[in-house]
C-alpha cells in the first residue's frame, strides 16, 4: 500500500521536527515506519538515507537511496550521495559510481555544498578508470595474445574505452560521405611505405618551404576562406584570418604555378603521391602556418574518402595536435596519416610559428571503380567547399 501524498509529508515533517530537536532516533523511527508503505517518493528515500547515514548505518543508507534511483534513475544528486556512501565503507564498486555520478547533468547553480564532493568524485573516477585499464591491460598481456603493433594500439584502446578513459569518434564528413571505409584516427604508418621516403625530405622541403614564403611573387593567403554569411561559427576568429596561413602547391586539382615553382623537390614527391584528382576539389597540397599562440578549434573535414598527411617542418615546442582521443605533439620530419573527419584540431602554445606540409590521399580502401564513382558524383554535385 502506498502512503497518499499528504500523510508522507506530515511524517517527513515530523521526522524534520524530529532531527531539528536532536533526535536522531526519533527521526529515523519516523522515516523507518513510513518506509514499510513503500512511498513513491525520490525525497522521502533520499531522507531515509540521509537519518540511516547519520544513524551510522551506511549500508542501509545505499539500500534507500537505491530505492529514490529507482524512481529516478538519472538523478545527479542521489548517484552522488550513493557513491560517496559506498566510499564511506571503502567499497570497491566507489569508483564506478562517481563516474555514473559525473556522466549526468549538475544542478545549476551548483551549490557550495557540493564542491569537495565533487572533487572527491573526479579523484576517485580517475583512479578507477587507471586501474581497470592497468588490469585490462595484464589480462590481455596474459592471455598470449600475438599481438602486431597495430593490433596492440587497438587493444590498447579497447581497453581505455572499457574504463571510458576515451570514446569512440566517428568519421562525420560534411559534404562527402562515402559508406563503409575503416574509421581510423591515425592510420597505421605501415599502411604507407613512402613516409620514410617523405621523411627524409625533409631538410630540402623546409628549404623549399622558405624560399617559396620569403619570395616575392609566392602567393600566401589565409587558411579559413569561407564567405561571411556561410554558418561557420567555429571559424569566425580564423576565416580570412593571417594567424592560419597557406602557401598551396596545388589547389582543389590546379597547381599553382608561382608557389610550385620554387618546389621542384616536393612538387616530385607528390606527383608519385596517390591524390584524389576530382576537378574543383582535389588534389590538394601546402604549406600550412600557423602564427604564434593560435588554436584551431575543433571541426571536421568536407570528404572522408580521402586521408590527410602531415610533415612537420618547423615545430616549435608545445605544439600539439588532436584527432578523436589521440593526441600528439609535433614533430619536425615525423610525418602522419589521419582521418580528417574525425573531429580534430590544434594549437602552437608557443611564440613563433609552426609550419607543415599537408597533401591529400585517396582512402585506401577505395578500389579503382569505387574512385571512379567518386570523382563522377563529386564533380556533378558541385558543392562550393573549401580545398581541404
């Protein structure tokens, strides 16, 4: 039988009066009796808790506010006090709820009250989060498991997304999204052969870089070049803005004959490289800039059926760069492959400039008709994007 509304709260009242008096057990005597009615009531088992707590009984405590998540199961406040109540007997399952605690929406304002709680929380959720991925980790190591270095970096990774030190980010292509290709943040380096090859060069493409940037027919425009009235928020601080830089080799498919030029070398390179070549979109190659202290906000790229490559040229320190849940810093002459539309960005926390070459690749899973296809549907779209 359920208590009716008005009968719950004169015993929650009592029972207020009660502890307002200093009578703890009265208050718990109250809130016990009414308990057996089995009210529907988040506040009333939240209260029950809270007199079982301070009565020193926080098992019991864990038993009521189960009963308040019952009803309401997403409930911030009472996933707290739960967890911290499992922390209060140093139960092992402590971790895990204050991370079930902070995956939901916080009352807003927060109260005051709340602060150390939750500083608390985020300690313990990342102490339980590095200990199942150490665990996750010998578990594997001792299954003899033969793991390849691209398959360890996998496991690797499954294991952090069990313990939801990272998630899962997809590929979210805003103008081409062709079906069914692997979702890779970097792709493995094995994969392309030549990266030794690009590597090597580049000493001869830094030299290149500079005397196409110090000469005085390069054309050197901003990264960002999307019209004012297009809805691009991200991009308000860096569209048409110098901070974001490109010194373009080749075009969406035209090369640029003043920049090129003074590029023998890496204009060599790339035209072994495996470039989409799609007119008005791609290939796409430059010099990317990127002036001191600048960030470029998180976004995606326009087409998933081509990888970007990156060579770093001139990398001052602290210069890092995220895709997904991978994050690296930059390194001058280690080159990368990445999946642009998977959300990435950027930023050059130092004092002087970083620069990069960037060039375009067919995703290798596309076999040649597949390419075909893709080259026929993009061209008849016609959609005015940006190069890359």
């Amino acid at each position: 039988m359920n208590l009716l509304a008005p009968d719950l709260a004169q015993r929650i009242a009592a029972a207020d009066r009660a502890l307002g008096a200093g009578n703890l057990v009265q208050a718990r005597h109250i809130l016990e009796e009414a308990a057996r009615l089995d009210p529907p009531s988040p506040d009333f088992w939240q209260r029950l808790a809270t007199v079982r707590k301070m009565g020193g009984a926080p098992i019991l405590a864990v038993e009521a506010i189960d009963r308040a998540l019952a009803l309401t199961p997403l409930d911030f406040v009472n996933l707290l006090m739960r967890a911290h109540l499992l922390d209060s007997v140093n139960h092992p399952d402590a971790g895990e709820a204050y991370g079930r605690a902070l995956a939901q929406p916080r009352p807003n304002p927060l109260p005051p009250m709340f602060l150390q709680t939750i500083a608390r929380a985020e300690a313990m959720w990342a102490q339980h989060q590095h200990s199942l991925t150490e665990r996750l980790g010998r578990a594997v190591e001792a299954s003899g498991a033969d793991l390849t270095p691209a398959e360890r970096r996998r496991a690797d990774r499954f294991a952090s997304n069990i313990a939801h030190r990272t998630r899962t980010y997809h590929s979210e292509a805003t103008h081409f999204a062709y079906p069914g290709l692997h979702e890779f943040e970097f792709h493995d380096p094995e994969g392309f052969p030549w990266l030794s090859e690009l590597e090597s060069l580049t000493p001869t493409i830094r030299a290149e870089m500079n005397t196409v940037a110090n000469a005085p027919d390069a054309a050197l425009v901003p990264y960002v070049k999307y019209n004012d009235s297009e809805p691009l928020a991200q991009w308000r601080d860096l569209n048409h803005n110098r901070d974001w830089t490109a010194i373009h080799l080749i075009e969406r498919g035209v090369t640029v004959g003043p920049n090129a030029a003074h590029c023998p070398v890496t204009m060599d390179f790339l035209a072994r490289m495996d470039q989409p070549q799609i007119a008005g979109c791609a290939a796409n190659a430059m010099f990317s800039l990127l002036a001191p202290r600048t960030h470029i906000p998180p976004h995606v790229g326009v087409a998933n059926f081509r990888l970007l490559c990156h060579l770093p040229l001139i990398v001052p320190n602290r210069c890092w760069f995220r895709v997904g849940n991978d994050t690296r810093d930059f390194v001058e002459g280690q080159s990368w492959v990445f999946d642009d539309t998977i959300e990435h960005e950027a930023k050059n926390e130092t004092d002087h400039l970083r620069v990069i070459l960037i060039f375009d690749l067919w995703h290798p899973d596309l076999s040649p008709a597949e390419r075909t296809a893709i080259q026929a549907a993009v061209s008849a779209a016609a959609f005015p994007v940006g190069a890359l």
